[in-house]
C-alpha cells in the first residue's frame, strides 16, 4: 500500500473525501514525525509502538580503502508490532 491508497482507503472507510483523508494522513504522519523527533514514542494500542533507540558510536572500516574508522552514534526509528497485529499475521 502507498500513500495513494492509503487516503482512497482512509476516504471510503470514513466517508470522507479524499482532501480530508489526505490531509489527516499528514497530520498523522506529521505527528509521528514530530513526537519522535523530540525522543518521544507512540502507541497505537494493538497496532503497535514508534520509537525511536540511540546507536552507539561503532568502529568499521573504509570497504574502498580498508583503513579503520569511527562510524558515528546516530538515532533510528524502531517499529514494535502490538498484539492484534501480532494475531492478524499469524
């Protein structure tokens, strides 16, 4: 499913036009973006949880040149399935 579809299917199920569905994606989207960005997380109960875990500092290698470098810490968005999405996929 891509965006496209995901505001047809938002627009049908709710009734809604496809202006409305979009723009209430956006504000989904945007708040997810926003609450992670300030090291918050969120959950959709039964659906699941964003967050977001720090990546520690690591040491790696130049692959072109071989020569041993630091790769940096760095933040990265975690998906956490909850239960019902859980029990759908199985």
């Amino acid at each position: 499913m891509n965006r496209k579809d995901a505001v047809n299917h938002m627009a049908a199920k709710a009734n809604i036009t496809k202006g409305q569905a979009d723009a209430a994606l956006t504000a989904l989207l945007d708040g997810i973006i926003d609450t992670l960005k300030s090291n918050g997380k969120v959950t959709f109960i039964g659906f699941g949880t964003f967050m977001v875990k720090q990546q520690k500092a690591r040491k790696g290698f130049n692959p072109n040149t071989k020569k041993p470098m630091t790769i940096p810490a760095s933040k990265k968005a975690k998906f956490k399935a909850g239960s019902k999405l859980q029990e759908a996929l199985s």
